[in-house]
C-alpha cells in the first residue's frame, strides 16, 4: 500500500492501531502473528505521531553511559520473554540480580527493605509496636471498613485507607507510600486501593486477612499453573529484565520486524464513521493529507489523547477519558564518580523516599548496579525521579532547578562529598504517569459501555489496569484477540 492508495483508498484496512508505544506495537505484532498463522483479511496499519517507536520508552547513551528516561526495567513475564524471543532479542535479554536489596531513606539513613520473615523480623524501618500491628493485620485480626468517610467514597478505600486498616500506620508511611511513589508518582490519600492494588485487595476479600488470602492464592495458581514454553529464557522470581543497548531495544526490534506496517510521523486528525460500520481516520503525514477506511480501530493513545479524538464520535467516553490525571515527573540523570559515595551503590537496586524526610526526590535507581556497561568505569549512574502527584510544582521548574535540588537531596542521602555531577538528562514528562483515583472502575465502565454504540472502535491504554511495560504488552496481546473476535463475527 504505497502513499497514493493511502490518500485515496481503493479498500478497507482490516485494522488501524493509533499509536506505536509498546501497547501498539505489542497489538500489531500479535495481529500479525495471527496472519502468519492462516487469516487472510484485510491489512493492519499502525501509525505514531512521532519520529520514532516506543513511546515512553526512550533509551539514550552518551560518553559511556547508557541510560533509560522512562521505564528502567520489565518484570520478565512470559508475555514479554515469548515477545522478546519472537523478534530475535533473546540473546541480548540481561537480568538483574533479584538478591540486590532495596533501600528506604528513613530518618537520615538508608535501612534495607525486608525481603524475608527473618529480614522482617530484624529490619529497624518498623518499631516493635509497628511489626506486630502488621503481623496481627495480615492474620486478618483487621477492622471493618465501615464510617461516614467511607460512606461518602462510595464505601471505596484508597490506597492509605486500605493498608492503614490493614497493616497499620507505619508498614504505610514507611513501605507503602514510597512503593506508590515509585510505582504511580501517586499520593496514597487519592489512589483506589482496588484500582492500584486489585490483586492485593483480591486476597484481603478471599482470604480475610492478607497472610490467608495469599496462602489462598497462591495454592489456587499453583493448581491453575501453566506449562511452561521450554524455548523462553529461564528466569527467577524477583529478577529485572532489559536488554543489552536498553528497553528500547524491544519496541525497535518490533518495529522493523513489522516493517511498512508502521507509518512515524502520522498524525489522526479525526475519526468519522461510516454507513457502512467501518471508520475514516483522517490523518496529516509527512507526505500530505491520508484518509484511511478501516474495519476496526483501536486507540493505544494516552487518555487525554484518546479524549480529544472522541469528543465528537462518543462524547461520555471522551468526557470520561479527560477525566484521568496525569502528573508531571521528571527523571533526572546524573553521573558521579565512585569516590562521591558514602554508600556502595554498586550492591544495590536503588532507595525510595517517604514523604516528610526532609527530601524532594521520590527515589533513585542505581543503574549501573542493575545491569552491565551502564557508565564507564569509575562512575556510578543514577536515575532520579521528582515530582508526582505529591509535588505539582516540579513542572514549573527550570531544568538547572530540578538538577539543583536532585543532586542537594543525593548529598543528604547517597553521597559524600559536594562533586558537581555529570548531567546527562533532564527529561520532564509533563504528563507522565496515569493515575487510578476514586471511582476508577466506574469510570472505565462508563467508557467501555458508552463505546458499545460504536462497534469495531477499542480503547488499549495503561490507564486501565497496570502502568508496568509487562502490564502493556499482555494487555495489547489481549485486545489483540478481541479484535480478531469482532472481525469474525463481521
């Protein structure tokens, strides 16, 4: 399908994705497969309004560094090993030791998260009371989740409400909130508890108690459990996965496998429908105006995107998209020398901060103990990440203010000499990532039904259900499937 026949189609796309972020390309690439197994209509075409793949993955080098400004690392899920391994990555898959410890900056010290009942058991980030406050909690010897509070949320607790009941004030100040911070650059005051931590309110509603509800949980995937694909790379359980030139390795590695499936540069400008039950996207590209006919199309976009091309098509589910907020953050990347350290940050995975130390940064990761040829030798890199729902003000800032307070927060924490860093990047996402507030589900209900009138037409997005990159690409798999089920039933 050359550029002519796109500004003037003579047939029907069997699917158009908007959007070529990890969700997209993952869409796409399981569509084609679905090709290469036998299915014979129509064509795909996935479209990205940049110059480039990936969406929030960006992996740059420099000097000797090779860092990431978006995603860090992947869960190695089984989706994302079968993909990495489909487009010829398998070989260059790295794997950071799960043994590395976890650090939380508390009262002027990094104190090691536990990672075990013993660990748990000898940590100094809980007092005693606070220990067994959260054993008792996980025994289920928890509160109701009753009062006026409550009542007022639609008897739906947020993220502080749920694991304060739960596991009592301290495992929340202390563990939870800066996981939340690290995970949504969220308050825990704002977020839904069963919209950010579904799985973990899941066990608390089977089991009564967090302990029984994993126990429950974990003997019903142990009876459920899959066979396991001997061609996968073999992984362990708490093992980080990238790859050797970073994760943006894997949406260009899909990309070329997809070849001219992938249009960069193109821009939707509207979406029409049809009286035929099919749709027009109107686009602008590199090589003029494109009007494209599809059978089906699905927006990977993020939800403020995706709103403002349904405002006209299906107003409710555009008014329900917009409302999704998304903070700014900015990831901050600066070398130092070995010498600047008062700490090893070769032996570990990184430190998150809570709120109220006295620190504006909400945590760093240590890179170069993460993975292989990260910085030169002699240097440390560190990914430091500000901003969030907790601190708005961040994107108001210029660049040499961010960097100004990150490397003032790393001398209290990480530090100990005042060495001027290495600045490598300052990239501010203004919109970064996408929160789960009060009313989460029900919203996404009163999207996906209003869509209902609009047949053909889906919505894949992170700001569903799960931000991680391993949550993208099983979700895009998944829609994958869906459309294929509708367009057998066309």
């Amino acid at each position: 399908m050359n550029s002519t026949d796109l500004a003037n189609p003579s047939t029907t796309l069997d699917t158009l994705i908007v959007g070529a972020g990890i969700t997209g390309l993952s869409l796409a690439q399981a569509l084609q497969q679905d090709r290469k197994r036998g299915r014979q209509s129509g064509q795909i075409l996935l479209t990205e309004s940049q110059e480039r793949v990936g969406g929030r993955i960006v992996t740059q080098s420099q000097d000797g560094f090779l860092w990431e400004e978006g995603p860090n690392s992947c869960l190695p899920t089984p989706e994302f090993l079968k993909l990495a391994v489909d487009v010829g990555l398998k070989d260059e898959l790295v794997l950071a030791d799960r043994r590395l410890p976890r650090y939380v900056y508390l009262q002027g010290e990094l104190i090691p998260v536990p990672m075990s009942p013993p660990a748990f058991f000898q940590t100094k980030l809980l007092s005693d009371w606070g220990k067994l406050r959260a054993i008792a909690g996980a025994l289920g010897f928890v509160p109701p989740a009753i009062g006026a509070t409550l009542s007022a949320q639609g008897d739906e607790e947020t993220v502080a409400q749920f694991f304060g009941r739960h596991l009592g004030q301290e495992v929340l100040e202390r563990l939870v909130q800066p996981f939340v911070s690290g995970v949504y650059a969220g308050d825990p005051n704002q977020l839904s508890a069963s919209a950010a931590f579904g799985k973990v309110t899941k066990m608390a509603d089977i089991g009564g108690g967090l302990a029984a509800g994993a126990i429950l949980s974990l003997a019903k995937n142990g009876r459920a459990k899959k066979t396991v694909d001997p061609s996968l790379p073999k992984v362990q359980r708490g093992e980080l996965a990238s790859f050797r030139q970073g994760l943006e390795a894997l949406p260009k590695a899909i990309a070329a496998q997809l070849g001219d499936v992938v249009k960069l540069g193109w821009h939707l400008i509207q979406i029409k429908p049809t009286e035929h039950q099919t749709y027009l996207a109107e686009f602008s590209t590199p090589q003029g105006p494109a009007r494209i006919e599809t059978r089906s199309m699905v927006l990977t976009t993020p939800s403020y995107v995706s709103a403002d091309l349904l405002a006209n098509l299906c107003p409710v589910a555009s008014q329900g998209l917009a409302k999704i907020p998304y903070p700014a953050v900015a990831c901050v990347v600066l070398g130092y020398p070995e010498s600047a350290f008062k700490t090893s940050v070769s032996s570990g995975f990184g430190n998150l901060i809570p709120r109220g130390q006295g620190i504006r940064t909400l945590g760093t990761i240590w890179s170069s103990s993460l993975f292989p040829n990260r910085a030169p030798a002699g240097w440390r890199l560190l990914l430091n990440f500000i901003g969030g729902t907790t601190d708005l003000a961040i994107a108001q800032l210029s660049q040499e203010e961010i960097v100004q307070i990150v490397h003032r927060d790393l001398q209290k924490t990480l530090l100990k000499q005042d060495i001027p860093p290495k600045v490598l990047a300052v990239h501010l996402w203004k919109r970064a990532i996408p929160q789960y507030p009060l009313g989460h589900h029900q919203n996404l209900a009163q999207i996906h039904h209003s869509l209902q009138q609009r047949p053909g037409l889906f919505l894949c997005g992170n700001y569903t259900d799960g931000v991680a990159v391993g949550d993208c690409i099983r979700r895009g798999q998944e829609c994958a499937a869906d459309v294929v089920k509708y367009l057998d039933q066309g």
